[in-house]
C-alpha cells in the first residue's frame, strides 16, 4: 500500500477512536472519574503505597516536573490529603504524608476505578482482554514508538 494510502488509512482509525472517545464521553464513563487529576492520582497513589516520601523523590519516581508536583502537593495540602512533616533529626529535610482524608479519597477513586474497568472487562472473553493487553502493551513499547516515529518523519 502506498504512503498516501496508508496515511488515509491511519487518518479513518484516528477518526474512530476519537468518535469512540466521544461515545464513552457522551455516555458519563469518564464523569466518574473525571473529578481527579492525574497528577494528584499518581501522587496519591504513590503516598498510598509509600507513605512518608520527599517531594523531590515523589516527583522523580513519578516523571513529573518539580514545579507540576510542587503545585500538585500545595492543592493536595489544601485539601488536606496531604501533610509535610518535617524531620526532627533533619530539620532541612521535608517528608510528605497521606492523610486519613487522603487515604480515603485515593481509595474512593480506585474503587470507581476498578468498577469501570470492570464492567468493559466484563463484556470481553478472556481472548480479548489478552489482545486488548498484548496491543497497549506493543503500542506504549518507546523503542517501537521511537522507531516508528523515526520512519514516518524521516522515511525508512
């Protein structure tokens, strides 16, 4: 198949999956989760499983920049999610902690979480869940999206 093809192509799938975004939109699927932030998600994820954590290391385990985090943990902080202790021995040294508010926010979240994916899971065989797997999975591999990239910017 030609280039040209193979660009009309791509352009129908992305179409679709925009139209099929628009379909769970349409239907409220993302307004049970949508009151969430990613980064305070992620942030209160990681806290959950490992609570009593630097800022910098939060941030860096999280592939987040300092000033995204920093801005994250203050809006955490203010709904009292979050507490930063700071260390008796080190009194230069901050630890952010999860608050008992926190913990149950952050569950709250993982439980409408786990119903959504749930239910699409339930309307797939165990065949099809594989596959859904196996295609994220290969699609969100960086040394085949890097390749990839490189061959439709630059050509093979």
């Amino acid at each position: 198949m030609s280039d040209t093809g193979d660009n009309e192509k791509n352009r129908k799938h992305i179409i679709r999956l925009f139209a099929l975004f628009d379909k769970l939109n349409e239907n409220g699927i993302f307004q049970m989760i949508s009151h969430v932030n990613q980064t305070d998600y992620k942030i209160l994820s990681y806290l959950l499983e490992n609570n009593n954590a630097n800022p910098s290391v939060i941030a860096k385990k999280l592939n987040l920049t300092r000033s995204n985090s920093s801005a994250s943990l203050k809006v955490l902080e203010k709904k009292d999610y979050i507490k930063r202790v700071i260390d008796k021995k080190n009194r230069r040294q901050v630890f952010v902690i999860l608050t008992n508010e926190g913990r149950e926010y952050i569950q709250i979240c993982r439980r409408q979480l786990e119903l959504l994916l749930s239910g699409w899971f339930s309307l797939l065989k165990e065949e099809e869940i594989e596959q859904f797997f196996s295609i994220i999975e290969k699609t969100l591999d960086p040394m085949s999206i890097s390749e990839k990239f490189k061959e439709l910017a630059f050509g093979s």
